[in-house]
C-alpha cells in the first residue's frame, strides 16, 4: 500500500489516464469489495 501511495503522491511516468487505470487496478487488488452476483468492485 505504501508503494502505491507514493505512486500517486508522485504521480505516474505514463498518461494521466493510463497512470488512473494502474491506480485503479492495484487499489483494487488490495481493497475488493464484493458486489451483488460475485463482481468486484471499490465502493
């Protein structure tokens, strides 16, 4: 988590939109939410 948090904090080498979806993807692996019918996701 702390690597992540630096990642944001300094932000990504890629395009703003590329560097969200990595956030995203990562956030997600280390906090799932479990939604209705077995989907993942952060709410």
């Amino acid at each position: 988590m702390d690597l992540l948090e630096a990642y944001i904090q300094i932000g990504g080498e890629y395009h703003p939109l590329v560097d969200l979806a990595i956030t995203h993807y990562h956030f997600e692996t280390i906090h799932p939410c479990q939604m209705s019918m077995g989907a993942l996701d952060a709410s």
